[in-house]
C-alpha cells in the first residue's frame, strides 16, 4: 500500500507493513480514495484530517484512526505537513473507521513508531494483532494486557471530549474519576504521551476549529465557548498549531469540513493513499 508520504523503507512482519513518514503533499492534492487493507494512521505531529468517527475536524491531541478495507476517504494533513505512523495489514471488515480514543491502543501503536527499527519481528505483529484485538474485541481474556491503563484513564478522555464545559480543569476531571491530580499527569504521560493540560488545550482547539467550521458564532464566542481565555488566546493558538489565523481559518472551511461528508463529489485522478 502506497502513502502520501516519505521517509526509509518501513517494516514487515507476519502479513503487516509499518511505516513512519513525513506527509509529503498538498492538502489539496489529496482526493477521496480507497483501501483494499485495514490500516491504522497514528498522527506524530501535525493537523490530520479525518472522516472516521469521532475524529475532530482538525487534530491537535494525540489521534489513532482505524480504517476497514474498502474505506473511501480523503483523510489528510492541514496544510500538507506532518508525520505519522501507518500499520496496513488484515482484511477485517466488521469494524468501521472510527478515531480511537483507547489510550491502551494508542500507547501501542506510540511504541511501535519509536521502536519501529528495533523492535523484532514478532514484537511488531504482536502490536498490530493486540490493536486489530481492540477493534474487533476477542471474547477471551487474550485482548487484555498486563500493562493495560486502568479503567479511570478512559473515562477521564471521555470526560474532556463530552464536557461542553469550558471551565473544565484537570483538576476537576481528577476529581470526576476519584484519582490525585499527581497521579492523573504521570499515567496520561505514560499512556498519551503528553500531560492532561495539554490534552485539554488540544482538546479546545479541536471543539473552536469544529465551531468555527459552522461558520456562526463571532470569533470572541468561539473563543469563550471553547474554553480560551478571550479572542487573542484563540488566535494566538491557532498561529502556533495550526499555522493559520481563525479567521483565515473560518474563510476555508467550506473546503476543510467536505472531508467529513462521504457524500462529497471530489475530481477524479490519480490518488495514493494516505
């Protein structure tokens, strides 16, 4: 399976390919294409673009996105530039594509992309059947790991993406799931590879980006509604992640947002896969 990207030739083992690689085209070069095997695309840095479920409309937490044979999409990097892993392999087809939000799979699939040249063969099939496990879920205990996070740190991802709260703290999302706040740093880190606050913070970005996607509230009530401190906070963020302004932003978005309806007539031509 080919991807719009480079970087040195990636890994096989037991039926699966793994690949990290630098995003290497235009945003809009990209067209809605499809996927003859299942893949995962694990976002190490960037903006991604994605269809699959619960996905956001732009990225700026730790993503995971699960793609079932046949997949048509035309999932991508805001403005061309980013890095990611890809595991291709498997032709489940049970499973939709969906945005995992597991911090067990992610973690997986985060070691696999920083051990991709050291780890052996049988290590690397293992990770890519324990992520197809977690997607279409065994009936037996072996989809369960020893290092698997406690069940608290999912209800805690749960809570900053279904709270329309932006007064929400890691603090009280702590509290919500009965562990110390000390204690909620070191396991994020450890699982998501980055700190609750700054989860959250992605987390913001994502729901302003999404809202200004809709194209009605003013930039200072996305702002506020998103949980930023006022107007500038908003623009400021958007300049560091995102490499754009939210009113530059919100200009093309029409264009941005067709990546989320299947239904979107795209041109015709040659595609990759991404």
């Amino acid at each position: 399976m080919d991807f719009w990207g480079s970087g040195p030739e990636g890994r096989q083992a037991g039926g699966f390919s793994f690949h990290v690689l630098n995003a290497n085209a235009p945003e809009e070069e990209v067209r809605r294409h499809s996927h003859d095997e299942a893949h995962f695309v694990l976002v190490l840095a960037g903006g991604y673009m994605s269809s699959a479920a619960g996905a956001p409309l732009v990225s700026d937490t730790p993503v995971l996105i699960y793609n079932p044979p046949g997949t048509t999409h035309q999932d991508r990097f805001h403005g061309g530039r980013g890095r990611f892993l890809a595991i291709s392999g498997g032709t489940d087809s049970e499973a939709a594509a969906l945005c995992m939000r597991d911090p067990y799979a992610y973690r997986l699939a985060h070691d696999i992309a920083h051990q991709i040249d050291a780890a052996t063969p049988f290590r690397l099939e293992a990770c890519a059947l324990q992520l197809h496990g977690i997607v279409l879920p065994l009936s037996s205990d072996e989809a369960q790991a020893a290092k698997h996070p406690p069940g608290w740190l999912t209800r805690a991802v749960e809570m900053i993406f279904t709270s329309d709260d932006p007064d929400i703290s890691v603090a009280r999302v702590a509290v919500g799931v009965g562990v110390h706040p000390v204690h909620l740093a070191r396991v994020f880190k450890r699982f998501l590879g980055c700190s609750p606050g700054e989860y959250l913070r992605g987390h913001r970005l994502e729901r302003a980006a999404a809202m200004l996607g809709k194209g009605v509230a003013s930039l200072a009530d996305v702002a506020q509604s998103a949980g930023f401190a006022d107007q500038p906070h908003l623009a400021r963020t958007f300049r560091s992640r995102l490499d754009t302004t939210p009113a530059q932003w919100r200009k093309k978005s029409r264009y941005v947002a067709r990546i989320q309806d299947p239904e979107a007539a795209m041109p015709q031509g040659p595609v990759k896969a991404l």
